[in-house]
C-alpha cells in the first residue's frame, strides 16, 4: 500500500526529528546547569 509506506515514512521522520530535538534540548539545558551556556537559570542566580 502506498500510502502505509508514506504514512511510516511521515511517522518514523516525525519519530527521529522528536527524539534528535529532545536529545539537543537535552544536551543543552545540560551545559546550562553545567555553566557552560548562560541559560536563564544562571541569570535567576545573580
């Protein structure tokens, strides 16, 4: 069925577009507890 593989392909892109913006929103908010990149809780410290 054409549209069953277009309808995975849609999902399975929608899937690993999510999961690669989790893990970089991750990554980053990481850093930013870490100090690395000034994110706004460092400014609630000052």
């Amino acid at each position: 069925m054409p549209f069953c593989d277009w309808f995975c392909a849609s999902s399975c892109k929608f899937v690993i577009q999510s999961v690669v913006l989790y893990v970089f929103l991750g990554f980053f908010s990481w850093c930013g507890t870490a100090g690395v990149f000034p994110t706004a809780k460092t400014f609630h410290k000052q």
